[in-house]
C-alpha cells in the first residue's frame, strides 16, 4: 500500500508515461519518446504565475508557459541509452505548499545505420596545428550549445531550413571515415545545389557566425530555453551576430565549405548538450 501521493504518481508512472496527482497532470509528446528524440513535458494544473522547474535524466529542464499549461523542451541525446529515464517536478504556487512529482518515461531504442566514407587523406588526418584548431572550434560550439537565454524566442512550429521536398538524410550514423571510426552524424543533411537559400527554422537571435574547419562556414540560432539550431558548409552568410531573426529569415546560402563531398546544408538541432534528430523537431506538435 502506497500512501505518499508523491510515491503513488511514482508508481503509476511505471506503469504509463502520464501521471495525474491531486490536480496536476503530467504527460509527455510524444508518449514513447526515443534516443535522439526531443520532446515536450507538459505540466498541466499549476495556476498562472506558478513557478515549475524539472530535472530529466539528471539535467535540469527549463518550463515555459505556452497556450494550455506549462511545457518544457526535452532533448534526449542520440547517445543516450534506451531504458527508464527519471524525471521529477517541483512546483511552487503563491498561498500553497511546494510539491513535487516524480516518475519515469521509458526511452525506446533506435538502430543508427553506418555509414563507410572516403575523404581525402587531409580532411580526416589532421597535421597538429589543424587538430588543435578543430578541437577548439569544437569546445567553442560545445559551451554555445550550453547556454541557456532564459526567454522562449520561438513561437508555433518550425519551418524546414531549405526549400527542397527531400527528407534530410543521415542523422546518427555511425560513421567510418578512410576506415576508422569516428564520431557519430549529429545532424542531417539536405542535399541542394550552392545558392540555395538556407532560412531559419523559428525566430531567434543569431549566436554566431563562424568559419570553422570541420562545418565550413556557419550559422547557429539560438531560439531561447536553450535551443540552438545549427547551419553547416554555407557558402555566404546573410547573417551577423546579434541578429533577431523570424521563422523562414534567409540565414545564408548551401555551399560546401568546411568538410563536405559536394554542396548540402548539413543542419543540426541542440537542447543544451543533447544532440537530437532535427526532422523530430520539425514534427514536434507545437501548442501556441
Ligand atoms: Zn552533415
């Protein structure tokens, strides 16, 4: 027998990926999120002016209010391993005691193909001074993608970053470059001649406008909460850092600068850290 409501949602939660306690109600979209996937945790109950914070997986989760609750944007990284992920909310209400809920969401799994490449010898043997580059570029987008603006910029669904019909193609690969393995595909690309216009998928604030070795010239967009979207291999930028920026805002144009066999945009989606499946984005189904 479970008397703690607190224990009893816990409980529940095992058994379903909804939990409802006194009036609160807690359910996730989509239901049965999978690794890569982002997805919204939806708090329902909690008045107006409340104040709901969240921690999944062990990392803090940021809530905004949106048209019928409170929702946070969940990024389970395309290395995460399937299985239970533990989540818990703590909400606080003028003239009420804090509570607190708790639960699980069970992670499915997801097969990455891999993918076999051959790129000429200087693009994946990298001489010292070249690798030393690459590894900072790298920590320099690592804390970009850490920092959270803790105003939601974005608004309604996000729009695809180029005017082509083809799905994007090889997120998550495993990839095997001159045959060695290296770090899986974080994003996906979209295969489309140069001068293509590459536009913004929500409003937000252009956070940086680089040339790096690996992604060639680039654009990231920092939509607020913590949510970056990531242009790669551009070949003109339209952009400068600072810029406020509307849904379909022309960004730049496909190129192949950086490491690329030939012109696409490679695009890529980060919640703080987690490395997630853009077209899961571009789907998710927005409330506002
Ligand atoms: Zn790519």
């Amino acid at each position: 027998m479970i008397r703690s409501p607190f224990l009893a949602a816990a409980a529940l939660a095992l058994l379903t990926s909804s939990v409802e306690a006194a009036d609160t109600k807690v359910s996730w979209r989509p239901a049965e999120p999978r690794v890569g996937d982002v997805a919204l945790l939806d708090v329902h109950g909690p008045a107006d002016g409340a104040t709901v914070e969240g921690v999944v997986a062990g990392r803090p989760v940021t809530f905004y209010r949106d048209g019928r609750g409170y929702a946070a944007l969940v990024g389970f990284d395309m290395e995460l391993a399937a299985g239970r992920q533990a989540w818990r909310i703590g909400i606080r209400e003028p003239g009420r005691p804090a509570r607190s809920l708790s639960g699980t969401v069970q992670l499915g799994g997801r097969e990455f193909p891999v993918q076999r490449l051959t790129l000429p010898a200087p693009m994946v043997d990298l001489d010292p001074e070249t690798e030393r580059r690459a590894v900072a570029e790298g920590r320099t987008l690592r804390s970009l993608y850490r920092t959270i603006t803790p105003e939601r910029l974005w608004r309604g669904p996000f729009a695809r970053p180029v005017a082509t019909n083809e799905p994007g193609t090889g997120f998550g690969s495993r990839r095997i470059i001159n045959g060695q393995p290296r770090a899986p595909h974080s994003g996906t690309d979209y295969s489309a001649p140069t001068g293509t216009p590459v536009v913004s998928v929500n409003d937000g604030r252009v956070a940086l406008v680089a040339e790096h070795f690996f992604p060639g010239r680039l654009v990231v967009v920092d939509h607020g909460l913590g949510l970056h979207t990531l242009y790669f291999h551009l070949d003109e930028t339209r952009v400068e850092i600072g810029d406020r920026v509307v849904r379909g805002q022309p960004l730049g144009t496909v190129g192949s600068t950086g490491r690329a066999t030939g012109p696409h945009l490679h695009f890529g989606v980060q919640v703080g850290a987690a490395r997630i499946d853009p077209e899961r984005l571009l789907t998710l189904p927005m409330r506002d």
